[in-house]
C-alpha cells in the first residue's frame, strides 16, 4: 500500500484514480506549517502540490520513504529539485495538461485585443455610451503569424482557421509535412513580421527566444499588427513593445506573461491600447482537474510500472555505473550542445555511434545526454534526461543508436551526427586519461580539443599565412586565444581551425574574419558555464 499526500487545493475529481486505486491511501492536509509538515512527511510515499507547499531541502531530510513529488501544474520553483535529486526522489509535473486552456486563453486574448472589450467594458460600467470610441476590427480573412507550434501552437492555429484566419507558422522542428497535417504556411520570422495582421508567441523562453520580439523585429511588422504573448514573460521586450504601441507600429498587444511577475510595468499595464491579465493562461477549472489527473495517473505508473512520462529531474543510477559513465555523460552533453550549434538547424534526424568498450556497456543514460543537449537548444529547461527521448519523439526527429565492440582509434569513442535533409554536423569524442573530454573529430576533420565556454569554429582554405591572419585579427579585438587546432584533409585543400577563446566575441570580429581571402565561413560556439569542466 503506497501513502500519498496532498496539501495543496487539489481537484478532488482529478485525485478520483488514485482515490479508487486499491494500492494507494490519499491523505489531503492544508494550511500546514512546515514543521507540522516535517513531523509527517516520514510516512510518504508521495506528495502532491501546487505553489503554495514549500518543499525544502529541511523538508526533504526528514522523508526518507518519499519515492515521488508531483506539482499538480507546470512551474517547480516551490521544489528544491537538486536535493530531491540528490535523494533519488522524482520530480513530475504535468506540462501538458493546460494545453486546451492556454489555447483558449490565447483566442480570448486575441478577440479582447481585436475589439477592444476590456476597455468598452470600462466604459460602459462607468456609465458612458461611446460606441465610436471603440471600433474595433475582424479576424475573418486576417493573417495569424504563429511562432512556437507545439502542441499550444497547435491547438491555438486549429482555433484561428475556424475564424477565417490564414496561418503562417514558424518553429525549428516544424516541417513541412506537419504544417500541411495542419493545413497551415511553414514560414520564417521574417515572412511573419511582413506578412501577418496578428502574431502570437507560444515558444519556451530560452537564450535564443528572449528578446525575440524587440526593436529591430517589430519595425519588420506591418505597420498596426497586434501582438500576443500567453506564453512566457520576456519574449517579448516590453520596453519595446511600449515604443512600438506608443508609434503605432503595434495597434494592440495581449499579454498574459511579463518579465517580472507580478507585472509592475506600467506603461504597458496601463497602455490604453493593450490588454493584461495576471498569468491567467492555465487558470481554468478544467485544466486545473487535467493537472490532478495527468499527476495523480502518473504516480500509479512510477511505483506499479516504473515508467516515468514527465519527470523533470534524473533519478541517481548505481554508483559503479555513475562513475564508469560520468566522464562520457559530461562530454556527451557538450558535444550535443555544440553540434546543434553547428548545425544552425533544428534537426530531422539523429544518429548516435558507441565503439570499443564503451559499446558494450548500457549506453541509455549516454544517449538520452546528448538528445538533452540537443533539445535544449531551442526547448531551454523543459529538457532532461528522463523526458529527453518522449521530447525528441514528440518534435517528430529519427534517432539511431549504433554500437560496434571494435575500437576506433581509441579504447572508447562516441560519434554524434545530426541532418537536416542534405545538411549534416557530426562530431566524434573520447575520454583521455589524465586529459579528459576531448573532441577528436568535428565534421570529416580530424582534431584535438578540450571543451571550453568559448569556441571558434572557422572553415577555411589550406593557404599559408592563414593561422597568423586570424590570429591578429583576433589580437587587434584583444582577444585572447586559449588554444588552436587546424584540421583537414589534404595539404592545400579545404580545412578547419577550432579554437578556445577566453571570452565571447561579437559579431564585428567575425565580420572581419570572413572578409579574409580564402576563409570561407565563421562560427561561434558556446558551451553554458554549467558544462565547462574545472581542470586543475
């Protein structure tokens, strides 16, 4: 018999599965005090919360029994995830439970925006009858610009298409036969900004996506395009959005998420040509009782089946096998965040290869460490290593794992390779002994590189002078080089120079580089803090 707490306003129709499941005893206890809540957390087997239970590292010590904690809705910042971690507990959500409501609040917004509602509401309760005041204008045989077509996207373009609207839609993994399923436009950011009446945002909030809707993006736009975001605060630059409304350039915004909530932004807040709600997207009866039941039918499968759909955390492995592995996990991570750099493109296909030893052990863990990588590029923290591979399967991309026992070269190498349709990046590693992770191979050039925060991936002719043209370039940027490696094929052919710099360089130095004889192209890549390994 498994005991699980809740204590947190919880759907109690969304609980009925584990009420009725003959395994498992549901206690609800609210409003209690962490000490109280210490005091009883020992005889768990699982808790279930919303924002308010503040699951803490104090709180954590004392639940020795506790296997699962499940937020009954999205966000974890009221979990301590790294102790839970540390401890083995899971750590679900249930990301895609307020899919239909986010969806919904995204039509709502639009139609309140379109014409003008909450303000001729104002109006009217304050006893005025201005019916010219707030003319407002159709969605019918309007264009909707969607970026991020997920399943909100999705569901949110579905909607639209019922009112007459024609859809353009941009995402890194849609593709061009899931955009006809949808009987939508594959379009870029561009075509959107030139093309569309309407644009809603329904993307993570990633280092790539924040700030996307700034200055530069909106005076693209036709000029009185209307703009919504029920997605997340900062994709949209709000200072931005203010200039863009205040000129005209925005004849509307609809915003439900902001840079800091609770808002206090008040020239948007008050902005007698935009709509603000209080992060209201997931706020339905409905989608509240979806979040209890995706959780609560969780917590059944982990302890009866073992599978794990929506955990945002890792459960520890054994510790022989942690630590046989951990040198390849770190650097299988890195070579996935840098080979969808590499790529520039969100990929349709993926293949991993293990050789020597290494493809004789469980490589799972390794594997779902550089999907992980790959994904977080455009999908941020929504990634892991235990949703890694349901992420990869739901963004419609081919993986396959190929182990072969012969070695390579080395006693253990792995081979990551990422294509979209002709375009491929691929990037071989190994772990050396007294060296660490090294990256030995980086597209058909072989190489020898330690990863670091800072990397200069530049493509290049086999001419003489050339290492010391770029070498000054970088010097007359004050720009310090950590170490260079060239690569290539035949002397005097194409080739590569990979090097480790000590800071991030703006796009004025590659400017300069490209317009060097016989360099061909220049890439900067980037490894988050996080990843770089501390060598002594």
């Amino acid at each position: 018999m498994y005991k699980v707490l809740v204590t947190d306003a919880i759907s109690d129709s969304g609980l009925k599965v584990l009420y009725d499941h003959p395994n498992f005893t549901v206690d609800k206890k609210s409003n209690l005090s962490p000490a109280e809540l210490k005091e009883i957390m020992k005889d768990y087997d699982a808790l279930i919360v919303r924002s308010q239970t503040q699951v803490t590292e104090d709180l954590l010590d004392a639940a020795d029994r506790l296997r699962v904690i499940a937020r009954a809705g999205v966000g974890v910042d009221n979990i301590d995830v790294a102790t839970a971690t540390k401890k083995g507990i899971i750590v679900i959500n249930a990301p895609g439970a307020n899919t239909i409501a986010a969806a919904e609040h995204t039509m709502a917004m639009m139609l309140s925006m379109a014409r003008k509602i909450p303000q001729a509401h104002m109006s009217t309760s304050a006893g005025n009858w201005d019916r010219n005041a707030f003319k407002g204008v159709e969605l019918y045989e309007k264009t909707l610009g969607i970026i991020g077509m997920g399943k909100i996207g999705a569901e949110v373009s579905k909607r639209a298409k019922k009112f007459g609207m024609s859809i353009l839609g941009f995402d890194p993994y849609l593709t061009e036969e899931r955009a006809n399923q949808l009987g939508i436009t594959k379009a870029s950011l561009d075509e959107i900004a030139e093309q569309a009446d309407f644009i809603t945002v329904h993307t993570p909030l990633t280092k790539d996506t924040k700030g996307l809707i700034n200055d530069e993006y909106l005076a693209k736009t036709k000029k009185g395009v209307r703009i919504v975001n029920c997605a997340r605060g900062g994709i949209i630059d709000e200072a931005a959005l203010v200039r863009a409304l205040n000129s005209g350039q925005v004849a509307g915004a609809a915003i439900d998420v902001f840079e800091t909530e609770p808002a206090s932004n008040m020239e948007l807040l008050t902005h007698p040509n935009a709509v603000v709600t209080p992060h209201l997207g997931a706020s339905t009866v409905e989608a509240q009782e979806k979040v209890a039941q995706e959780v609560s039918q969780e917590i059944i499968n982990i302890f009866e089946t073992d599978s794990i759909r929506h955990a945002i955390n890792m459960p520890q492995v054994s510790g022989e096998a942690q630590k046989k592995l951990q040198p390849y996990i770190d650097l299988g991570e890195q070579i996935g965040i840098l080979s969808i750099q590499l790529l520039k493109h969100a990929p349709d296909k993926i293949e991993i290869n293990f050789y020597g030893e290494l493809a004789k052990q469980d490589t799972d863990l390794l594997s779902r460490t550089m999907i992980k990588g790959i994904l977080s590029h455009h999908l941020s923290d929504s990634v892991n290593m235990v949703n890694a591979l349901h992420l990869l399967n739901d963004q419609g991309v081919a993986l396959n794992v190929v182990k072969n026992p012969t070695s390579k070269g080395f006693a253990n190498y792995m081979e990551l390779t990422l294509f979209k349709g002709d375009e491929q990046a691929s990037i071989g590693a190994t772990v050396l002994n007294g060296y660490g992770g090294r990256i030995v191979k980086m597209n058909e050039y072989r190489v020898d590189v330690r990863p670091e925060q800072y990397l200069l991936y530049i493509e290049h002719h086999d001419v003489p002078g050339m290492i010391g043209r770029v070498g000054s370039i970088l010097g007359s940027h004050e720009i310090n080089i950590g170490t260079m490696q060239v690569g290539r094929a035949v002397a005097g052919g194409e080739a590569i120079m990979v090097l480790t710099l000590d800071k991030k360089v703006d796009e004025s130095v590659a400017k300069d580089l490209v317009a060097m004889d016989g360099l061909r192209a220049v890439q900067f890549l980037e490894l988050p803090t996080a990843n770089v390994p501390v060598y002594h």
